[in-house]
C-alpha cells in the first residue's frame, strides 16, 4: 500500500474547510493526510483545530516581515519544509507571491466562491448578485500570479434563488463548495493530474 498524499493546508480563519479535509483524511482510502496547517494570523481556529489532532502548525504575519518578499521566502520554507505533495488554501486570505509560485505553483489550489472567470474577487455572492445571474457556483483551481485567474480544475453551480441574500447564497455555495473541495482534492492525489496552458486533466 502507498503513503497517503501530504498535504499543507493553508488556513486565515475558523477552518470549515479545513475540517472538512481532515474527516475525508480519517478514510484510508481518501489516499491523502495534512501533515501541516499553516496560518497569515494567531489565534485562528483552524490552527487551534490542527494543533488538538498532533497536526503540526506554523504562522507567518506579513508586518513580522521587512517586507512582502520576506514573508513570501519564509512561507515558502515553511510549507516545503513539509515536503508536501499538494498545498491547499482554505479560505487563506493572502496573495502569495513569486517564490511561493516557483516552488508550488503546479500544486498550490485554491476554492473561489463563484464561476471564475466571472465575478473574481472578494465578494463573489454579492457581485453575481447584484449582477442578476441565474447560477452562482464555486470553482476550484490551480493558483496563478493573478487574482482568481489560475487554470480551472473543477465547477460546481449553485442555482440563485428569487429570495436569496447574500448571506443566503453564501450558505449554499459554501456547501457545495466543501463537498467540491474534498471531492477534488481526493482525486487529484489519487489519480494524478497535468496542467496544459490552462487545460487540467485528471486521468
């Protein structure tokens, strides 16, 4: 039997997603385990999270660097000090900059909370919203040095209701976007994957 898959999994807040990852991981046939969580701030409840299940942890604050590149060059270091073989951002609320994308750019993913190349950003339900679209949805990708523009892995399409708020639409697409995540994720470290231009194949 193989090693499970190595992931880091980068994390800004209460880690939903996070913990979604660490019960698929539970399953010996999932192929994969976080063997790191790492964090842009203290006192995130991922990080609390991991920590209680023997995970390793690290946090880098940008303003405990001289500068961006510093906290870039040291993230880096920290995440490949794990030796991992996909790097997860979960809900990390920093752009990570060019050294982090030499060293993991063909395995660095990220989840956006609407149908890129639509509505990228920060406030993808609002902006679909106010857009007056039919179908929000979630998309998983590769991390480029763009916002929200790497190659696309996998959509899901959440259907917008007469009634929604944001707050609403936010709900559901956060689910559909869990599931997307834990399916995808397994996927790729089991079956493998390759990036042509901006087309992702997984066998």
């Amino acid at each position: 039997m193989t090693d499970p898959a190595r992931l880091v999994v980068l994390v800004s807040g209460g880690g939903s997603n996070l913990q979604a990852i660490l019960d698929a991981c539970a399953d010996p046939g999932y192929g994969a385990a976080v063997v790191a969580v790492g964090a842009d701030r203290y006192g995130t409840v991922a990080v609390e999270r991991a920590a209680e299940r023997g995970i390793p942890t690290f946090v880098d604050v940008v303003k405990e660097y001289p500068d961006r590149a510093g906290w870039d060059a040291a993230l880096t270091r920290h995440v490949a000090g794990h030796e991992p073989d996909l790097v997860i951002s979960a809900g990390f609320l920093k752009l990570v900059g060019p050294a982090f994308l030499a060293e993991f750019g063909d395995r660095y993913i990220n989840t956006h909370n609407a149908l890129l190349p639509a509505f990228p950003g920060m406030h993808g339900p609002r902006d679909a919203l106010a857009y007056g679209v039919k179908l929000a949805g979630a998309t998983l990708f590769f991390v480029d040095a763009g916002v929200d523009t790497g190659p696309i892995i996998a959509q899901v399409a959440v259907p917008v209701l007469a009634d929604d708020t944001e707050d609403s639409l936010t709900e559901r697409i956060k689910q559909a976007e869990r599931a997307q995540l834990v399916e995808y994720v397994g996927r790729l470290v089991r079956e493998g994957w390759t990036i042509t231009g901006r087309k992702v194949t997984i066998p």
